[in-house]
C-alpha cells in the first residue's frame, strides 16, 4: 500500500495525502513507461471520475502528445457520457477518438446466436462488452507502442465489480490501491469537473449497486474495507468503529473471498492451494 498520511479511519484523503498522490502517481507511470520502452499512454475515457483523472495524471506523467483518450459506446444510453467524455478530452488537449462499438455487440451476438442461456442475459452481455473494449484499447496501445492505463479503483478490485479480463485486462492498475472515496477526492483536488462528470458523491453503477444492497453509502463501504482488509481488524471492531451493523462487515468481507479469483493470476497445477 503506499505511504501516505492518512485520516482516522485509514483513508488517504488528507490535503497532504492529495498533493502527494499528485507527485506519486504521474511518477508511477513514467516508470512504467520507461521500463516498458513504450512510446505513450492509452487510457479509456468513459465520462466518469476515475477515467477523467488517469487521463489527467497520465498528461501529467508523459505529456498531452503522448496520451491518447479513447471513448466506446456500446448503445444509445452511452452517448451522453461519451459526449463528456470528449469534452474532458479537449479539456486535457489530449488525442481523443470516439469508437462506436454497437455493430461489434450486434455481429457478436448474431455470431454467437443462442449459446445455451437467455438471450437477454444482461451480465454476459455487459462483460462481453467490457472485453471488446479491452481489446479495441490493446489494439491502439499495440499500433502506437503505447501501454493501456487501467482506472479500477481498490474498491471494485476488492468487491469485484470490474470484469474479468475486461476492465482488469490492463498494463497498470493506477489507483489500485486507492479507494473510490480517495480518487474522488484526488479528482477534486485537481480542480477536475467533478459536476460535469457526475460529481464527486455519486458512485459509478457498479459500486452502487454493491452499495444500495448493504444500505450503506460508497465511502462507509470504503472505510470498513480500508480498515478490515488493510489493517486487519475483525468485522465486530470495524463495525463499532464505523458505528454501522456488524452484518454489513461480514457481507464485505464474503464478497472479498469470494471475488478473490479476480485480482489473481490463473491458477496452475504447482501453486493452486
């Protein structure tokens, strides 16, 4: 985890925290750049908070030249954040393409036709989706010797709401080890347009989602993960701290064991114990 001074209840939102995660992170990537002897950065831009912030430290780490954005839209419910998106593109002055991705949904789904489950599963779909997106990036990132930045915060890594070999299918996870409250804060501290990309208290659908279930918000969720995982303190110490139901803790907690897989590389015949 890095080291950063943090607030009571462990989480890296502090003025100093911010400013240093400002010098860190665009440090990060340079690094990774120089030890990949890449080219660039390709970061996915889907007109919320942690995409708009990768895409600013990313400016900030190699330059607005060598940062392309890249937009994909899937469907008519995703043109108004691909619209945002642009606008933050131009905000930034960095390369920016919008690529519609709804005739691959449809020659897939018309490829693939009945595969045994309904036709409307919603979850396979979404996480097909999600992986032509990984691959439409790779292709860029490949054609401009570039690496992809990936702007899965710790939060979805730990609960698992980012698709596997989609959103996770990166060269570098950026805010791995930052909570969604964290990034929202860091975006803030950049004078990024929190407002215009949703604002800084709304939760991307699927940290909401995990949220509305436990009737907590995204940032009590983020403070019993920091303290539970991180720190290592027992559900029954957590809740008290946070002054919320014990249950709430547990639920979290199954969810980290359960989406365990996720965040791991394949198992192999020698190492899978």
């Amino acid at each position: 985890m890095l080291d950063l001074p943090r607030d009571e209840t462990g989480l890296a939102t502090t003025t100093v925290a911010l400013r240093r995660l400002q010098e860190l992170l665009p440090e990060f990537l340079v690094d990774r750049v120089t030890d990949a002897d890449a080219e660039g950065l390709v970061v996915p831009l889907d007109g919320g908070v942690a995409t708009a912030t990768a895409v600013a430290l990313a400016v900030d780490a190699v330059g607005a030249e060598d940062v392309l954005a890249l937009t994909m839209p899937a469907g008519l419910t995703d043109e108004a954040t691909a619209r945002t998106a642009e606008t933050v593109a131009e905000m930034l002055g960095v390369d920016h393409r919008r690529l519609q991705l709804q005739p691959v949904v449809a020659a897939f789904q018309e490829t693939v036709g009945d595969a045994g489950g309904p036709a409307d599963d919603i979850v396979a779909t979404d996480n097909a989706v999600e992986r032509f997106r990984t691959a439409t990036t790779y292709y860029f990132a490949n054609r401009r010797e570039s690496l992809v930045v990936g702007p899965v915060d710790r939060t979805a890594r730990l609960l698992g709401s980012a698709t596997k070999y989609g959103e996770t299918g990166v060269d570098c996870f950026l805010f791995g080890d930052l909570y969604w409250t964290e990034v929202h804060a860091l975006a803030a501290a950049m004078d990024l347009p929190v407002d215009l990309l949703g604002g800084a208290e709304r939760a991307p659908p699927h940290d909401s989602t995990d949220a509305d279930r436990l009737d907590v918000d995204v940032e009590t969720v983020d403070r019993a993960l920091r303290l539970h995982v991180d720190e290592g303190r027992e559900p029954r110490a957590v809740a008290d701290r946070l002054g919320i139901d014990r249950s709430v803790v547990t639920r979290l907690k199954e969810w980290c064991a359960t989406t365990r897989h996720k965040r791991h590389m394949p198992p192999k015949p020698s190492t899978n114990r």
